[in-house]
C-alpha cells in the first residue's frame, strides 16, 4: 500500500512538472521594446528628427552669420584702429562687445530653445509609443511589456520593437 502512495505520488510530481511550464508560458507572457529605436525608425519619428534638425540648421545659419559680421567688424577694427579718435576707438571696441555679448546670448536661447523644443516633441511621441505598445500588449495578451534600456538580457524573441513600430506606423499613415 505504501510503495502504492508512493508510485502515485510520483506520477503526480510528474505530471505537475511538465505541466508548469505550460502554465506559467501562458501566464507569463514578457516582452521587451526598445523605445529609442521606435524613436529613430517609425514615420513619426523620422519627421519629428527632421523638423528637429532643420530648426537647428536654420538657428546654425543665423549663428554663423551673425559670427561672420562681428569677425568683419573686429577686422575693420584692427584694420582702423589706429587713424581712429580715442572716443571713436572706444565707441567701436564696445558696440563689439555689445555685439559678442548679444551673439553669446542668442546661442545660449537657441541651445534652449532647441532643447526645449527637441524635449516637447519626443514627449508627445513617447506618450503616443506608450499608447500603441500598451494596445499591442492587450490585443497580444502580454502580461509585462519592459524598455530595453532597463533590461540587461533578453532574447530577441521577445523582442517586439517592429511590431510597435508597425503599429505605429500604420496608425499614423494618412
């Protein structure tokens, strides 16, 4: 009788652990996506990239230039300087530094104002990955979607960054 238990037990231990794995596959279903590729290969980033680095070309343009008109200026300077009156001589060396003064400032506003706006934009775009990555992990049955970032190993078969980005193109195609 007991040798009985004990062979019934056994079937039992068994039976629990081939079907555990099951279980806890259909329980557990785990994924990672990484965040900044979606930032760098869906549609929306790309435009967001786009419109990001075409106001710092134009912020860049009017930086050089106005380099360019106080260089000029500095050169006349030195190049005058000499023939000119004392006052004159002062009044120039400071309108330069008024004009070096306002050029520092202008690059410190445009560094802001691209940070800020750099800053504004991805924010909407990770609200709206969030969104669709949160969508995707309810239609696929997901129980934890992690950022890449924050992961130290995963295979790539739980990885599901493409599958967000698909997702997020095709929402966002007109």
């Amino acid at each position: 009788m007991r040798m009985r238990n004990i062979g019934c037990a056994g079937i039992v231990l068994i039976i629990i652990a081939f079907a555990l794995p099951a279980l806890a596959a259909d329980i557990a279903k785990i994924a990672v996506v990484d965040f900044q590729r979606v930032l760098l290969e869906s549609a929306p980033g790309k435009a967001v990239q786009e419109t990001i680095q075409t106001r710092g070309r134009e912020m860049e343009s009017d930086l050089r230039k106005k380099g360019e008109e106080i260089e000029q200026m500095t050169e006349q300077f030195n190049r005058d300087a000499m023939v000119m009156s004392r006052d004159k001589r002062d009044e120039k060396q400071r309108e330069m530094e008024i004009r070096r003064y306002d050029f520092q400032t202008l690059q410190k506003k445009y560094q802001s104002e691209i940070r800020e706006l750099e800053n504004r934009m991805i924010e909407k775009l990770k609200v709206e990955i969030f969104e669709i990555t949160e969508d995707l992990g309810q239609k696929e049955g997901y129980l934890l979607i992690i950022e890449q970032g924050a992961v130290v190993y995963s295979p790539a078969a739980i990885d599901i960054t493409d599958k967000v980005i698909a997702a997020y193109n095709a929402k966002t195609q007109p």
